[in-house]
C-alpha cells in the first residue's frame, strides 16, 4: 500500500447518475470504493447530479452510459463547464463508459448529420453508425501490463475514431467496440471504453489500474476474491 494512503479518504466523483444510469454503470464507482475498503482504505462514492455542481477536488471521476436526449444534454453542461476543465486540468482518473466516452471527445455527429461538440478532454471523434453493435465484446490489452483481456457488453450506434493523441484501450476479439478493430480509448489518466457490465465488476484489474493512480501512481496488490475470478472465467472461458 502507497506510503500515507490507509490514513486519507479516496473520494470517487460519479456525474450525472440520473442522465448516466441506462445501463447499470454507476455500478462502476460502488467497486472502486469497494476495491478500496477492502484493502483497508477509506473511500466515499459523492454522487454529482445535474443541478449540482462538479466538484474539482474528487480523485476519480466516474461517467456511465446515456439514452441520446440525456447524452446531448450532458455533452452540452461538461463543454460549458469551467469546473469539468479544471478536472482536466488536473490529471486525475477519469472512467467514461459508452456515451460518457463519446461526450468527453471532440465532436458527435448525430443521424441527421448535426454534429456537437464535446468536451474535448480525449482525441476522438464519435458518429453515429446505421447498426446498432449489441452483445458481447471481447477485447486484449497488449499496452496495458498487467490488464489481460477485457470483456464486457455493449450497446451503441456509435462508431468513434482516434485521434494521434489517443491510444486505444484495447484491440477487438469479439464485438465492435470502436470500429470492429480497437476498443475504447487511453489519453492520460482518462480511459473510455464501450463495455458494460459493469465493466469494473467483470475486470478488476482495470479498476486497480485507476486506483492505483489515484493513491499515487503505484499498482495495488491484487485481491484474491473468488466470486471475482469466478465471473471473469464464466464470460472469459479459456482466455481467463
């Protein structure tokens, strides 16, 4: 355990769960505290909805899925928000699932052919597709020592592109993630990707990947937790 960390709070920022919470993503952030307090460190989930205001301080920031009226709505607030930059500004976690993905980029072109504007906090460039992806996705993490094989399902009709300041987060197995080819995105300590699940749950050592960074930059020791390598090798089989 990183030296002071058993005597601070780690406080997890989850945005917008009301606009957020199609697909059962705020899930993400009870297993990043979780993950926490079961080593022994102390960790509060402060939920963010959309009259309040971002707070600037919070070591993670958690952002889950959307139906399309509630992603625009949201696109909209974090892009005019002076506090969503000073999040950037500052470096810390941020996971963003599905639609929090696609909001954080550059733009998201709808199927009328409007295009919106994001937040700019990752080099990617979202538009809608005329096929739905829907079931499992499987994709590796070469990049990422340590991660092994993410799994997870999504839903989405968005098709999002890299930019050269991006980095995917994985390369697709099973399922279309991005473009059939790569999977979600890294820039920084920002890390979006398309899977549900919620994906923490069906990978942790993605979770400790994030919290790691946020108790200082070290990796945590692995927790042995058999309903945990239980579900990675029901949805993994042999890749597990």
């Amino acid at each position: 355990m990183p030296s002071g960390v058993a005597d601070s709070q780690i406080d997890i920022a989850l945005i917008y769960p009301a606009l957020f919470g199609s697909y059962g993503d705020q899930g993400n952030a009870t297993v990043l505290a979780k993950r926490l307090q079961w080593r022994g460190i102390a960790a509060e989930v402060h939920t963010v909805e959309f009259t309040d205001d971002i707070p600037t301080t919070a070591d993670i920031y958690v952002l889950g899925g959307a139906e399309d009226s509630a992603q625009l709505l949201a696109m909209e607030r974090l892009r005019d928000s002076d506090a969503w930059r000073a999040v950037g500004n500052r470096d810390v976690p941020v996971l963003a699932i599905c639609a929090g993905m696609q909001i954080l980029g550059g733009s998201y072109r709808v199927g009328d052919g409007r295009t919106h504007q994001g937040a700019g906090m990752v080099d990617v460039d979202t538009a809608q597709g005329r096929n739905r992806a829907v079931g499992e996705l499987v994709a590796t993490t070469a990049e990422l020592d340590g991660i092994g094989t993410l799994t997870g399902s999504e839903n989405h009709l968005g098709r999002s592109t890299l930019g050269p300041s991006a980095r995917p987060l994985g390369n697709v197995v099973d399922g279309t993630g991005n473009d059939g080819t790569v999977e979600g995105v890294r820039q920084g300590r920002v890390v979006g990707t398309y899977l549900h699940g919620p994906v923490l749950a069906r990978n942790p050592a993605l979770a400790d990947l994030l919290l790691g960074w946020a108790v200082g930059g070290e990796r945590l020791e692995p927790l042995e937790l058999t309903a945990v390598t239980t579900l990675r090798r029901k949805h993994l089989g042999n890749r597990a």
